[in-house]
C-alpha cells in the first residue's frame, strides 16, 4: 500500500472513533435527559394530582351553597297555637300536639310513664297504621327513656337503645325525647324521629312546653279563642291592601237557661151552646173537666250561677280525660267486657274526691257532670260500660 492511502485510512479509522465517542456521549446526554424528563413529569403529577379535590378542596362549599338554596323550615306561627288553644280536654290538645309538630319531624309518638312502666298513648307520621298504641316496656330497659323520665330532653339514635331500636324499626336517624310536665311531675314522653328534612328540636321543645301550660289551664281557659293569638287589628292606617284587620271575637256569653214565652193563642170565637138534654134526674151526670198538662219549672239561673256549672263541668272533663291519657288499654278492655269502673276503681275514686273538694255542693246538687263525663270519655256515650 502506498504511503498516502495508509495515511487516508489512518483518517478514516480515526474520524470513525470520534464519531462513535460523539454517539456514544450524546447517548448518555439524551439517556440523562429523559430520566430527568420523567422525573419531571413525575414530580407535574404530584403538584397537579387527577383529584383535583385534593388540591382545591370545594366539597364543603358546596354544600353550604344547597343549604341556603334549601326552603327554610316552617315557622311556629300563630295558627299552630290557635290550633292547640281549641281543645278543651287533655285528649284533644295531645291529639293536636302530634299534628301540629308534624312539620318539624317525622314519625312522633307520646308514651305515658306509670309504675315503673312506659307505655304508648297514641302516635303519628308511621308508614302505617299507629303502632305506638301496642308500645309497652320496662322503664329500667331503656337508658334514653329513663333519662328523659328523669327530667331531661335527650337525642339519641335508635339503633343504640334495645326498647327503642324495636319502636322505631333500629333507625339511625336522630329521635329527641322530651319530658311532658303536668303538675310539677313527668308523666309523660314526647318522643319525635328526625325526617329527611332533620329535626328541629327547638320548635318540638318549645311546643311541648306549650302544651305543658295549656294542659296546666284546661280547666280555667275560656272558651273562646284567647285574644293574645288573634291576629291584631291594624288601625295604623298602613298597607291596608296587605293587611285586613281581623274580627276579635268577644268570648262566649255564659248560657242562661230560660223557659221560652209562652205563645199567645186567639181566643177562639164564642160557639153556640148546644141544647141541653133532658136529664133524668135520678141518672148520675159525669161533667168533662179540662186537664191542664203539667210543665215542670226549670230553674232559671243568674250568670255567675252558670259561670259556676261551667267551670264544673269543665274540670270534670279535664279529671276524666286525664284518667283515660293514662289508662287506655284499660279503658279499651273495660268497655267490652262492662266493668270499666272495676278496672280503674282506684283512679275514678280519687278523681270523683278532688272534684268534690272543687265543686260547691250547691253546683252538685243539682248535677252531675263527673258522671256524665265518665259516660261520654270512658264509656264512649254507653252508660253500662262503666259496670256501676
């Protein structure tokens, strides 16, 4: 090989192992290079997670936004006391009590506590029918309920109470239990489930506090509607539009039982006598002799002497009803088999006694509305379901 050609080839060999080097380094460089840019992309998904509720967390915000686009709960307005001022037995203003809470809870019930024993009165707001009538439990069985008798509101979920869990089918949901006072004693539980719409415990509690005063006054309150839940009368001169002043009533005259007037009758126009007959006068004669019927007198009273009756009439109602509030399964019972008296002997006696130490033996004499009561409300309208 001649000399240059050698040297050419020298070049050549030499050009070849720089280029190689060169590959062989920017290999490593773009090896190094991707690495990192991994690890960048890497370290990208980190500061910008798929989740974005782990960078910028608006869950909670969300939900306060639904809470104010959610209709407020029903206010307590003045209808709902109307409501409860209507009735004039503890029957009627408990009955009214779970209807009118309604709006503020779900299925509510009243238990009545005796002997140790707690027992459901009446219920509303079931999927069906009114099982709290059928409730019945040891007092001591129930941590919750046993609070609550002892005087205190309580919120518990069912599932955690063995006698509650089985009332209320073992709901999670909050129910709140509120003592029922009634001179100055516990005698009952207002127990009421929270909805899908929640529970406002304020408004139960300040009902059932009602209650307590309207059941307190049954036997004092007028019959009329009180004027302080009357909607006032607007004499400002303002949105007259908007606003229409409401009739007060004016309460309730007592009744004054009077005879009516008698009716005027014309006297009738004078008819010839007949011809007398010839008589013998040995013959025994038999004159018509008009009989004039007899209307027996009804005492006529003055209104305080009404006001009187009336008040006794009433408390004679409120003693009654409170008998049947705590015995209805004994009532029930006693009205099919006739001895309604036999069965709640102890309750009637001692009931009769106080409205005898209320009512004046003038209003007694002449009445007897502690009877006519136990007729009507324990006895359903059936004299001889008492068995007296």
């Amino acid at each position: 090989m001649e000399k240059h050609e050698a040297v050419l080839a020298e070049l050549e060999q030499m050009r070849e192992g720089a280029a190689a080097l060169m590959r062989a380094k920017l290999e490593a460089v773009a090896r190094q290079t991707r690495d990192l840019a991994n690890r960048l992309a890497g370290d990208l998904d980190v500061v910008v997670p798929p989740d974005l509720e782990a960078l910028f967390p608006i869950g909670a915000v969300a939900e306060h936004l639904r809470s104010l686009t959610a209709p407020p709960p029903p206010a307590l307005g003045l209808e709902v006391l109307r409501q409860l001022d209507v009735g004039r037995a503890q029957s009627e203003v408990l009955q009214e009590l779970l209807r009118q809470v309604g709006p503020w809870c779900g299925a509510r019930a009243i238990v009545v506590l005796r002997d140790g024993t707690v027992q459901g009165w009446s219920g509303a707001g079931f999927p069906v029918g009114d099982p709290a009538r059928t409730w019945r439990a040891a007092l001591v069985d129930s941590r919750a309920l046993t609070k609550a008798a002892g005087g205190a509101s309580v919120l518990v979920r069912p599932a955690s109470d063995a006698v509650l869990s089985g009332w209320f089918d073992g709901s999670q949901k909050r129910l709140l239990l509120v003592p029922m006072l009634l001179r100055a004693k516990i005698v009952g539980i207002l127990a009421t489930l929270e909805s899908d719409a929640g529970l406002n415990t304020t408004v139960i509690q300040q009902l059932t506090y009602t209650v307590g005063l309207m059941l307190e006054t049954l036997a004092t309150r007028p019959a009329a509607t009180n004027p302080a839940l009357l909607e006032p009368e607007d004499l400002t001169g303002e949105a007259r539009s908007l606003v229409a002043p409401a009739a007060v009533e004016a309460p309730a005259a007592p009744e004054i039982f009077e005879m009516p007037p008698a009716a005027v009758e014309e006297e009738p126009a004078a008819v010839p006598a007949p011809p007398a007959a010839k008589v013998d006068a040995g013959s025994t004669v038999q004159l018509p002799v008009p009989v004039t019927p007899t209307v027996p007198a009804v005492p006529m009273r003055t209104p305080e002497e009404e006001r009187k009756h009336e008040e006794a009439r009433r408390f004679a109602r409120l003693l009654v009803s409170e008998i049947r509030l705590y015995n209805e399964q004994a009532v029930q019972a006693g009205k099919l088999a006739h001895d309604i008296y036999r069965r709640l002997k102890e309750d009637i006696d001692r009931s009769r006694d106080m409205y005898e130490q209320r009512v004046s033996a003038e209003v007694r004499s002449n009445s007897n509305y502690f009877h006519d009561e136990m007729v009507r409300i324990l006895a359903d309208g059936d004299p001889e379901a008492l068995g007296m």
